[in-house]
C-alpha cells in the first residue's frame, strides 16, 4: 500500500531496512585465503594472471539502470538469465519502487520496498514484474507459510520454462536479528510470459545454499552454492544432468576429487575469500570465477577478484583483482557480491556488477543511487556468452 509520509514510510520500512543491511552484515569474515596456491595451468592460461589490465566502469549499463519509477528504481542481487527470445530477466532481491525526483532523491510518499523482483529488458526497455500492482506491490515470490521470504539467487532457462533458485528465510523471534535461512526452493516460470507455475523445495540437507550462480554447460548444469559459516564462507558445487535441475536425485555432489550422489560427501572447491554471490564463466582455456573478497572485515570489503580453473568446479588458482571498488572510500558504502553476465560479452569484455549498499538507511531518500549496482568490464577474451 502506498504510504502518505516520510515520518510513515521510514517508520513502516525500518525493519526491511534491518533484512536488507543484514545480508551483507551476516556475510562479513575475517583473515585468510585457501585458495590453491599459484601455479601454472595445463589448459591454455599460461604463466601470468588474466586479465592483463583492471576493469573499467560501463557507462552504458549504468544509464540503463538509471531509473524513475513509477516500477524498480534500485535493488540488489542482480542476477541476469538470458531468455531463448533475447531478452534478459533481471533478477532482484530487496527492491525499491516508486518515484525518483530529477535530483535522484526519492519523494516522502509512494516508496515500496519488496524483498524480491524480476526486471525484463528488451533492448534498451525495462519491464518490472513484482506481485499486485506497482500502486501496491508485494514481493514477485511470497512463500506460502506467511512467517517467511525469499531472496533471490541465480537462474537457469530449461526446455521452455525459467527456473530460478529462492532462498528462503524465517523469523523464530521478535528481535530485530531473529531469523535465519530456512531452506531454498526453486520456482519454475513459464515462457515467454514469465507466469509462476510451481516452487519445489530443495531436499538436500547438507547445509549448503545452492543456487549462488548456475552454469548450463555441455552435458550438465553446474549449481553453486555456499557453505555460509559467517566465517568463513566455503564455496560448494553440484551438479544435475543438462534439463534435469529438478530431479534432486540424479544431483552428485563435488567431494573435492570427484562426483558423489551423497550430499554428505560434499567437500570446498573455495574458501574464505569467496562471497554469497559469484559467477563461474566458461572462457576459452578453462573458466574465470568472479566474487568480491570477503576475506577482510567488512568494512574494507573492495576487490573483486577473479580466479581460474581448467574445470567448472577447480582448483581455482592464480588469484587476480581486476577492480577496486571506490564506494569503499565512502565509509557509509560498502561493495558485495560481484558476478558476471557473459551474455553481454562484448569485444573480449565480459560485463561484471557488484552491489553497493549503505549503513544509513534512510540517505537512501537523498540519494537513490547509493542502492544498486555498478557494471564494469574486465578483458577476459574467449568468453562464452552461455
């Protein structure tokens, strides 16, 4: 429902305010890096790190993201699946709604924030599809059991439907910190009209939250997740055969040598420095992880860094920044969860964005732009456009 007033939005927000803090809060670790140590790889990489020159910011996506509203005007996650017609769903978590002035602050009255979103470009348009209506929206995807919700993570197009991985989250208590991750459910979209058809609850109890970055490639679809220990956090992968992501029983698990169909067997391909979110392109010559690091308090989070491999689950290996966020100059700002679209891939440039979020809420009325990602381009010739 709209809300009449500054004094009554940011009242009626505080607590969205606390969820949307605290997913970058509970990700903060501390010391280390357990990456494979340096080394040549057999697979075409040879003997120094990629890329040769640090990324650079993309004006073109930032403009497009430029939004006044009356729909998505800022949110994080951002994820993007590229659709079999050529559009691209935009994947959000905390989304904010409603007008921005021409100054980017936003109006005392009309601001929604919802928990989830799906933002369609076709071309340079940009379609918002969220619950209800944008006078009064809800979240896209609200679980059934009205004590939870669902933030995004990555997506998958199998046969001619859209299947998008929601973790979901629960409060046990009053307190401003009473909740904790629940489980991850995967929805199933039809296309091209995007209409929600079912969410089936993954059953695999190892503790892992899968669905941080999924990569369709030859004969399997790749399911990453995280082992989310606060500190620190551990990087694990399955994998399902190729239009298979639901069949939770043909999933094998990557056990740090091999494939098992345990869950329990599960083991680390990263550790320490990798984030809640990340992306794993294949690229000519292996593949190239993208994350932020994390290894550092989170008020000096500011590197994305790549990592490569001759195989999607590892070792990754020759560890690389290839971008220093400046917002980490700002002590209000603070930089999480980069990972890349490859199928804006464009003269050997793969697109990469990192969310930027606040620790003063409310600036977030001043200033709309302190609340959504950056896009830059890094030279990683030979990537794939999956």
């Amino acid at each position: 429902m709209a809300h009449p007033g500054r004094r009554r939005t940011r009242g009626r927000l505080a607590s969205l305010a606390a969820l949307t803090l605290t997913a970058s809060l509970i990700t903060a670790t501390a010391s280390g890096n357990t990456a494979s140590p340096a080394k040549e790889l057999s697979c075409g990489f040879g003997p120094r790190p990629l890329p040769a020159q640090p990324a650079q910011p993309d004006e073109e996506f930032w403009e497009l993201f430029e939004q006044y509203g009356p729909g998505w005007t800022g949110a994080d996650s951002t994820y993007s699946v590229l659709l079999p017609d050529g559009r691209t769903a935009w994947l959000f978590s905390d989304t904010f709604l409603g007008a921005v002035n021409p100054d980017r602050s936003r109006p005392d009255d009309g601001v929604h924030l919802v928990n989830n979103s799906i933002v369609v470009q076709d071309g340079d348009e940009l379609t918002t599809l969220v619950g209800g209506t944008l006078d009064e929206p809800e979240s896209l995807f609200i679980p059934t059991d009205g004590s939870s919700w669902y933030w995004v993570y990555d997506g998958v197009v199998e046969d001619d439907e859209l299947q998008i991985f929601l973790i979901k989250f629960t409060r046990f208590g009053d307190g401003m910190w009473d909740w904790e991750w629940s489980g991850t459910d995967v929805a199933t979209l039809s296309l091209p009209d995007l209409e929600i058809q079912e969410f089936v609850p993954l059953e695999v109890d190892n503790g892992i939250q899968y669905g941080a970055y999924v990569l369709p490639h030859r004969d399997y679809t790749y399911i990453y997740g995280i082992e989310d220990r606060g500190v620190p956090k551990l990087g694990h992968v399955a994998r399902a055969p190729r239009g298979e992501v639901l069949a939770q029983d043909e999933w094998e698990y990557f056990t740090g040598s091999g494939w098992s169909a345990d869950p329990a067997a599960t083991a680390p391909f990263l550790g320490d420095s990798i984030a809640n979110e990340y992306s794993v392109t294949p690229m000519r010559g292996g593949y190239v992880l993208i994350t932020l690091d994390t290894s550092v308090p989170l008020d000096e989070w500011r590197d994305v860094v790549a990592y490569y491999s001759c195989s999607p689950e590892g070792p990754w290996t020759k560890r690389t920044v290839i971008y220093e966020a400046p917002e980490a100059d700002d002590p209000e700002l603070w930089p999480y969860n980069a990972h890349a679209h490859p199928q804006f891939t464009k003269n050997g440039q793969l697109l990469i964005s990192y969310n930027v979020n606040t620790t003063d809420f409310f600036s977030l009325w001043d200033d709309a732009d302190r609340y959504r990602a950056r896009f830059i381009r890094a030279d990683l010739p030979g990537v794939w456009r999956h």
